[in-house]
C-alpha cells in the first residue's frame, strides 16, 4: 500500500488526489502530502534509520516518494558542527552549526530537489524548472542533469553571478526576468499551465517543500535523538522555517524523540522583512513588500507563501522572527568564518546576526542549546565580503601596493603594514518595517 494517500488543502481541509498539484480546487488554499500514518510506523525505527547509507533517503518513511530514486546526486547527511567559539561570543551555552553548504550544489536547496524531482519523474515528466533567487536554479540544473530532463531556470537579472554560472554550468536553460521574485512567481504558474513542465516550486510545491523536514530529522539524530532549545532559521517564503517545526513533530509523533519545547527564531534582510514586520505587527499576516532592496538576494521574496505559518511558528514556540541589517549580516559572515571555519552565504550571515539579536532581547536565553541553519556557501555570494585592496589583484590593478617581491626584506616591510581589522560582533538592529505594497 502507497504511503503517500493523497494531499490536503492547509486552509479547508479538502481532500484533493496525488498529482502535481499545488493549489485547493475549493478554497485556492496551499496543499499539503497526506500520509498513511500506520504503514509509516510498520517500518520506522532508530534503528533502521541507522542501518541505512547516509543521506536523506535513510528518512523514506517519512517523504512523499515511494522508493529511492534509481538515480540522484548524495544529498544530505551534513554536518551538525560544534560552535562553541561563536557561542561564547554570543553568550549561549551551546552553539551546533548546520552546515548545509556543503550538499552537491553547496546548499540545502538539494534537499527540496531531490524529493521534488523523484516525484517529477513518478508522474512522467520531462522538463523540470523553477523560479530561483539563486540557490535553487543550481539545485534543479543538477537534478536535471543527473536524471537526463530538460531545466529551465527563471531568475531576477540582478542575480549572484556566481549562481548564473552554476546553473548555466550544470546545462540549464536560463530565463533572465527582468522582474522580482514575486513576479517571476507568476510567470512561472502560468508556464506551468500553458506548457505543462515540472516547476518544483509551484506544481509540484507539496512534495518540494518536504524536502526540508530532512534538516529536522539529522538535527535530532545528531544529537543523540533529541531536539534542542532553539532553532535559528533563514525565511524567505517560510517554508523551511515550518517544515523543520513539522518534522521535529514527526519525530516525536513516531517515538524517535522525546517531546520537548522547541523555540523558533526566524531571519529576514531588514530590506525585505515582509514576515518581521508582520511579526513586529502582532498580526500573523506578512507585510508585503514591492521592492526590496538587500545584499541576501535569496530571502528577497516580498509575498512569501508560507509567511502567516511562519509567524504563527514563531509566536506559538516564544521565538521571534528578526529583520537584519545587511551590515550586520556581512559581519556575522566574517565572524562565523573567523571563528568556525565555516564560510557562509548571505542567508547564513543573516542567520548568525538574528541569533544575535535574539539573544540581545532575552529570546534565546544564556543556558539555552541552539542549532543555527546555514543554508548556503559562501563561494555563491563572495561579493558581500569583497574588500578593496584584495578585489585589485584579480582586476589586475597594482596601485594599491599589494604585491610583494619575492624576498624577505619586502616580506618584512609588507608585514608591518599589514593592519587587517578584527573580526567585530555583529550589531543588533531592531526590526525595521519595510515599505508596504500600497
């Protein structure tokens, strides 16, 4: 019997058959999988997770696809890092890094793929696409790659040239918009219903979006099968913000964890914060936003889909939804890589600095075990962190005095001007309300 019965509409509760839909035929309400609870507990155990090879797979029971995939890239399975540098900085008794950037395509984007494009090929597609702030586009070129189907990829043109050229790299088909993300959103719903591709966010959204319990699910078994205080995570729709509340429940539902209250901390650019303010607000509604204006390019989506969740996550669990500033998100990525070794994205910086934020407010408290969610490389934004002098030497200008003949007398007069500054805390900012859609 399929585990897999049929989806649900997250509004009214309608009961709607297993296809590549993504939105409730009654209400227009978000769908979400049904599973058959009972053939789940038949098989899942500790102890057959263990048993199974690495990589999100080993959680079957628990996604929307019926067996592995004949054919995918390794996703999953990252490192849960100790932090315990940056949590003393921070004042938190204990710090666990995440570390999704390192998944094939460098970020966890791979995760909602994988699942999206096992579904993809079940129900006999041959073209698979998305609409991207970056991270996605590669994740999809790849899993396009690996399973022989066509990709096209439809991105804003003010995208990080880094993520263009993984993407193009990969053999995608690039659809530059001269648009937001939340328009190209709408392109891509009705290219989807004209010309009936698999776009993983939009048709096959559902599934997609399952893909991000798997975070959950090795967060609790990295520490020993239980959850911890506190979660810190990037928004940007919403979507792996509540999918890793949903799968901690999953795990307590089935036994594999104790029930415990898990504290839920949200991050957003300070100039696309749609759901800050609308947590700011005391509403469970985003604030749309028209034109956001921020360095974390992949948390630009100015009507996030799953933003009312989110708040209501964040409310619910005593956590905090924190508008950041881009400053601040440069400085946490510095600091994170100076402490931890882990060069992070734009997202993960802006993650780093809402913890610390949070924790300047007393949301996250001194005793407290924390996960923070790094989603992304670094590699994908090097520009956030480009510093002048050094940028020089890859355009070929040599006015800034950097090269050094090769002998230690210029070595040495080198080092003693070498006055690189310290690696500062990042500042906490209040949430900041962005401009509404009038």
């Amino acid at each position: 019997m399929p585990r897999v019965t049929g989806l649900r509409c997250r509004a009214c509760a309608a009961p709607v058959p297993t296809g590549p839909s993504y939105v409730c035929p009654r209400c227009f309400g978000p769908l979400e999988v049904v599973y058959d609870e009972a053939a789940i507990a038949e098989t899942l155990s500790r102890e057959a997770i263990e048993a199974r090879g690495s990589g999100i797979w080993r959680y079957l029971e628990l996604l929307p696809v019926e067996t592995p995939p004949a054919r995918s890239l390794p996703v999953g399975s990252t490192p849960l890092q100790d932090g315990s540098r940056l949590a003393d900085r921070l004042g938190v008794g204990r710090l666990w890094l995440k570390n999704d950037s390192l998944n094939p395509t460098l970020s966890f984007k791979d995760r909602v793929v994988a699942v999206a494009a096992a579904r993809a090929v079940e129900f006999g597609f041959d073209t698979l696409a998305c609409a991207s702030t970056g991270n996605l586009a590669g994740a999809v070129a790849a899993a396009a790659a690996v399973l022989g189907l066509r990709s096209y990829v439809f991105v804003p043109a003010d995208i990080e040239p880094a993520k263009i050229r993984q993407a193009v790299a990969f053999g995608a088909h690039l659809v530059p918009v001269d648009g937001t993300y939340d328009e190209i959103n709408r392109l891509s719903i009705e290219v989807a219903d004209e010309l009936g591709w698999a776009f993983v966010n939009v048709n096959l959204r559902p599934y997609y979006s399952e893909g991000s319990k798997t975070l959950a699910y090795e967060v609790a078994e990295g520490l020993g099968w239980r959850l911890p205080d506190v979660v810190v995570a990037p928004v940007a729709s919403g979507s792996l913000f509540t999918k890793v509340a949903k799968g901690f429940a999953e795990l307590v539902h089935y036994g594999l964890v104790e029930a415990r209250d898990v504290r839920f901390v949200g991050a957003q650019p300070a100039g696309c914060a749609p759901v800050a303010a609308g947590f700011a607000s005391a509403d469970d509604r985003p604030i749309p936003v028209r034109d956001p204006v921020t360095i974390v390019r992949s948390l630009a989506i100015g009507s996030p889909a799953d933003g009312s969740f989110a708040i209501r996550l964040a409310r619910q669990s005593g956590g905090s939804i924190e508008a950041v500033s881009d400053e601040a998100t440069v400085r946490a990525i510095r600091w994170t890589a100076g402490e931890e070794g882990i060069f992070t994205e734009t997202a993960g910086g802006c993650t780093v600095a809402a913890l610390a934020q949070a924790r300047a407010k007393g949301v996250i408290r001194a005793g407290d075990e924390v996960v923070a969610l790094l989603t992304g490389n670094g590699l994908k934004t090097p520009e956030a962190v480009a510093e002048p002098a050094v940028e020089a030497l890859f355009t070929g200008d040599r006015t800034h005095g950097q090269l050094v003949a090769p002998n230690f007398g210029a070595f040495e007069q080198w080092l003693g001007r070498d006055q690189r500054p310290a690696v500062a805390v990042p500042s906490v900012t209040p949430p900041t309300a962005p401009q509404p859609i009038a």
